[in-house]
C-alpha cells in the first residue's frame, strides 16, 4: 500500500481572528491535492469555530479576503483550488470605512 503524500502550509491570521483566538501562524500538514476548503474545515475543528468559516458572528472565514501567497483568491473556487507543499495561506480581514 503506497502511504499517502502530505503537504506543509503555512497558516497566516489577522485581525480579529487573531486577537480571539490567540493564534498568529499554524503549520499545517495536509494530503497531496487539498483543497482550500480542506483547509477551512480542518482551521475550523482546529480554532473552536463551531459554525465554521460562514459564521455572521465576525470571526468566521466568511468575513476575510482569503490570499494563497499573497494573491486573493475568488471564493467561489474554494472547492477547487489545490494547495501546493509550502504554500502561505493568510486570512485578512475585509476592511470598511465611510460614515
């Protein structure tokens, strides 16, 4: 049996995730061909975000522009973007202002 390839990403959290959960980078391993959706799952068990990263409570996924090595990523492709050994994945806040 042919033991199964892992990955290692870095993880990268700003702002009020961050501050919440006390966590600035993680290292993790993932198998060969994850997803960033494999990813957000598995941050989700990892930080205690018991309604994952569509929380409306502000400190889920679905308040953060999502950058793999500095590029945003669409969410639409979530599912089906591949994550690469060393890859950076920063989460960053989407930032608001006017009045």
């Amino acid at each position: 049996m042919k033991s199964m390839e892992r990955i290692g990403i870095k993880v990268s959290l700003l702002g009020p995730l961050r501050m919440m959960k006390g966590v600035r980078e993680l290292d993790i391993l993932l198998p060969e061909n994850a997803t960033l959706e494999d990813l957000m799952a598995l941050l989700s068990q990892k930080l205690h975000l018991e309604k994952g990263w569509k929380s409306s409570e502000g400190m889920g996924f679905g308040f953060y522009i999502i950058m793999v090595n500095g590029i945003p990523i669409n969410p639409e492709v979530l599912g089906s973007y591949r994550l690469k050994d060393r890859d950076i994945v920063t989460f960053a806040p989407f930032l608001a202002g006017g009045g």
